[in-house]
C-alpha cells in the first residue's frame, strides 16, 4: 500500500516537474534535466546521451556476443552427447580460439573437443565447420569411439580438408 502511494506522489510530482518547470528525472544519470534531454514524444526516463550510450554499447558488443551465445550452444549440447557435466568456453576464450572472420561468420563454424574425454577448452578445442561437426557428431552419437572422433577431426583438419575450401560448400 505505501509502495502504491509513494508511487502515486512520485507519478504526481514528475508531471507537476514535466509540466510547470520543463524538467524530468534521468534515472541512468540520477539528475534532472530539461525535457530537451529527452527524446520528445516518449515517456522515458533515459536521457539522450544515455540512450546514445545503451545504442553504442548494442552496436559494438552484439555480433560477437551473439556469435558467442549461439557457439556456447552447441558447444554445450555436444558436451552432453560427451557426457560432461560443464563446459569452458568464456567470451575471452572464444576470442582467443576464433579468427575474427570466423566470429563474423560464426553460422559456418563450431568449436568442438579435439579429444572428447575431455571438457572443451582453449587447451582442447577443434575449429571444424558446421557441417563436419555434424559428421563427427553423428559417428560419435553411434559409436563412442574416441579414437574414431580423434581421427576424423585430424582427418578433417588436414590439408585435404582445409577449412578456407570447405567454407563454401557449407554456405552454399
Ligand atoms: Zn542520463
């Protein structure tokens, strides 16, 4: 009930501010500043140059997060196939791993476990295309055969196999 209330004065007082003075209260900046701050015809309680701020930090930090959410993904589906508990995979390890074409185009790649009795990590990690993630993994599903896995992504990292040829044909 006194939330409601305190609410309601709040609710009263930012329109008496907005209305007679030209001001409203910018909960990013803790400040109130005059309504020109504020990008007109909205209710927020923003200020352009925060807003600006949220805008930037999207831009910068959302193809490389969201090539991380959707590689992690995977990496974590398959360490269940593995069965593992966990895996480490962090952004910085991601970064680490991957060549920034590769994050760029992560919807052709997956990070897999070079030995699979082992969790994935920057000390045990494949670069492989989706695609020959998808082999690999099958031929596991069926056979639990660590050697087989290790040597088919020897087999797929070789030169025969190399991934710069094999991007095409899985983009196709
Ligand atoms: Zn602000």
């Amino acid at each position: 009930m006194k939330v409601g209330k305190n609410h309601e004065k709040y609710e009263k007082l930012s329109l008496l501010l907005e209305q007679d003075l030209g001001l409203r209260v910018c909960f990013k900046c803790n400040k109130i500043l005059p309504l020109e701050a504020f990008k007109p015809n909205t209710q927020t309680n923003t200020c352009r140059e925060h807003l600006r701020e949220k805008q930037r930090r999207f831009v910068v930090g959302t193809p490389a997060r969201r090539a991380f959410n959707c590689l992690r993904c995977k990496a974590r589906a398959d360490s269940i196939a593995f069965g593992q508990k966990s895996i480490k995979f962090s952004f910085n390890e991601m970064t680490k791993i991957l060549t920034e074409k590769q994050i760029q185009d992560y919807t052709h790649y997956s990070v897999i476990p070079r030995r699979p009795n082992e969790t994935l990590s920057v000390d045990n990690h494949a670069v492989v295309t989706v695609r020959q993630r998808k082999y690999i993994m099958t031929r596991w599903q069926e056979s639990k055969d660590a050697e087989q896995y290790e040597c088919d992504i020897a087999c797929f990292l070789s030169n025969k196999f190399r991934m710069e040829n094999e991007t095409e044909s899985v983009a196709l």
